[in-house]
C-alpha cells in the first residue's frame, strides 16, 4: 500500500508505504544487495559490473502504478501514492564513498544525476525530482554500500517549496536571484567560506542549522542540472569531492550526513527564481556527540546549535585534503 495523506494541520503530504517495513536491515557485507553479482556467490540487485547503476528501489515510498486510494470524506483527504523512487549505486566497491571516488568518477556521477531529473521529470505527473543521499547508521540507513536516492513526487515537497516562494518575492523586489546574492555575499565575506573556485563555492550558511552544515552552490544562475554544461559537471563533481572529503577527515572518520539537492520544479512552470544547490546536513557535533532533531527542531521548529558556522568553516577549511583539487 502506497498512499498520500493531506495533514490539514500543516497543509503538508505524508507518505505511507506500508511495504517498507520488510526492508532488510544493514546486512553483512557477504550478503549485501548492492555489491556486484560474483560467480558462484548470491545473485543481488546490482549488475554484474558497474561503475555506477540506477535502478528502481525495492522499497518505494511512491510507486507509478499505486491505486487511488478509498474515497474519503471532508478532511481526511487522500490520494494515490504516485511517483517514481529510485536507487543510485555510486560504485560497485562496498568501502567506496563520495569522499574516496576520484574525480572523474564524481562527474559521472553528477551526469547521471542530470539525465535522471530530465528522465523523471519528463514523466506525466512529476512536479519535482528529488535527488539525496542518507550516510551513517545514525540517519537511519539501512544499507552500508554507498548510495543515494531519488524521489520523483507529484507536488513540490514544502522545504523546495518554501525557499522557492522566499526566492520569489526576493527577486520581485530587487530583480535580483536570491542564491546569487546569497553566495556572492559569501564570497565577499569570506569567513564562512570552505571552498570557493570559478564556477563553484561552497560556505556554512549564516544561519546553520546543522553544526558544519554547507551548502555547495554553483555561481552562475543555473536553475537545475539541467542547465549544467561538461565545465558545470566538472566544477561540481569537485566541489563534492573537497566537501566530502573534509567532512570525513574533521575526525578521521566517516561522518554520518544527509546530502539534499534543491533545484526547479519539473511541473512545466518557469522557474526562473530556482537556483540548483547542493546542502549537506551531518548529524554530529563532534567526534563522539550526534546532533539529535529533538523537540526544539521537530516541534517547534527552532534549531538550536552550539557551534557557530565561523567556527564550522574554519574547521573544514583545516580539514581539507591538499591532495585533492
Ligand atoms: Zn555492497
Ligand atoms: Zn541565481
Ligand atoms: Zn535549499
């Protein structure tokens, strides 16, 4: 059963997908679904060899064929669970992570991230393509081998939605982009700056929510990967690859962390006040302490955090690897 729900309270869908709860939960590694098939060994879900494989999630939140659900009276509003939930293995090497991948791997990566918003987002129905990725036992994965997520939705999920209304009214009123103003006064002020090239800059946002939060955003106007030409690709795929880097190297360790893209509807509309960008949410506070959403954040929404993003991007500055560029 997959269904949405409206939640008059906070005008805002829930998805329910009640199949989910089969999923298997963190695998030895012998037994992992995502490693390539070997001779002799367990068939998985991957190919055989890949350098990176899509493929649609075993354990969808949204299924294109999902039945409308029973009619329901007044306030209890309901509707088919539609949409497309896919799976990006981002290599066939069970140890591998963003943080490890050379560079050239990353902008394949990137490319494959662009031909799916087009592929999804050209279905009927798909308003917003929603490309992510859960890292560490500590958001919840429930599969080590590394990769992401895609949710294709039928409506513009009300965090995208919300930014994109602020960056709206911002541009009616100055006639200027949000997010290029944003980031060019980041790289003015310099202090909250990580990593800054060309095409790219990546800073800890004035107001953080997350401690060593970032945001990784392209400096030209570029409204969705989509718009991203071959330097584009390029540029991107190195900043992920500076950003994750210094996240596992803060403390020699792999941080736990949730990777978000944000960029335009796929609902036909112009978007001509959408900004692509790449956010990073790690969940630790240091080296031993995970940061929890708890009743401040969940129920009030008011993040509160003890580590200032100055303090955040001095750290990660320090953190990057010399190597890596
Ligand atoms: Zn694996
Ligand atoms: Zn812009
Ligand atoms: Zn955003």
């Amino acid at each position: 059963m997959t269904e949405l729900r409206w939640d008059p309270l906070r005008g805002e869908w829930v998805a329910f997908a009640s199949e989910r709860q089969e999923r298997t939960l963190l695998p030895p590694r012998e037994r992992c679904p995502f490693c390539p098939t070997l001779l002799g060994g367990p068939l998985t879900e991957a190919p055989e060899r890949y350098e990176i494989a899509v493929f649609d999630n075993r354990f969808p939140a949204l299924r294109p064929d999902a039945p409308p659900p029973p009619a329901r009276v007044d306030l209890f509003q309901a509707r088919a669970g539609y949409g497309f939930c896919e799976v990006v293995l981002y290599s066939e090497d069970h140890t591998a992570s963003l943080a490890q991948l050379p560079i050239r791997h990353l902008e394949r990566l990137v490319r494959v991230w662009r031909e799916r918003y087009l592929t999804l987002g050209a279905q009927p129905g798909v308003e917003y393509v929603y490309i992510f990725e859960n890292r560490g036992e500590a958001v919840g994965v429930t599969l080590e081998h590394p990769h992401g997520q895609i949710y294709a939705l039928p409506f513009i999920p009300p965090i995208p939605a919300r930014e994109l209304a602020l960056s709206a009214a911002a541009r009616a009123e100055s006639g200027r982009c949000l997010l290029c103003t944003i980031a060019a006064s980041e790289w003015q002020a310099q202090e909250r700056v990580v990593f800054a090239a060309e095409e790219v800059i990546v800073y800890c946002p004035f107001a953080s929510r997350f401690p060593y939060e970032t945001h990784l955003v392209p400096l030209r106007h570029l409204a969705s990967l989509a718009d991203l030409d071959a330097a584009g690709c390029h540029a991107l795929a190195r900043a992920l690859g500076v950003i994750s880097r210094a996240y596992d190297r803060l403390w020699q360790r792999p941080l736990p962390l949730m990777l978000v893209i944000h960029q335009a509807p796929t609902d036909g509309q112009p978007w001509p006040e959408a900004h692509l960008h790449v956010e990073f949410y790690p969940l630790a506070r240091s080296a031993e302490k995970l940061k929890y959403l708890a009743s401040s954040e969940s129920g009030a929404g008011l993040f509160v955090a003890d580590l200032l993003p100055e303090q955040s991007a001095a750290a990660l500055r320090a953190a990057r690897d010399p190597n890596f560029s």
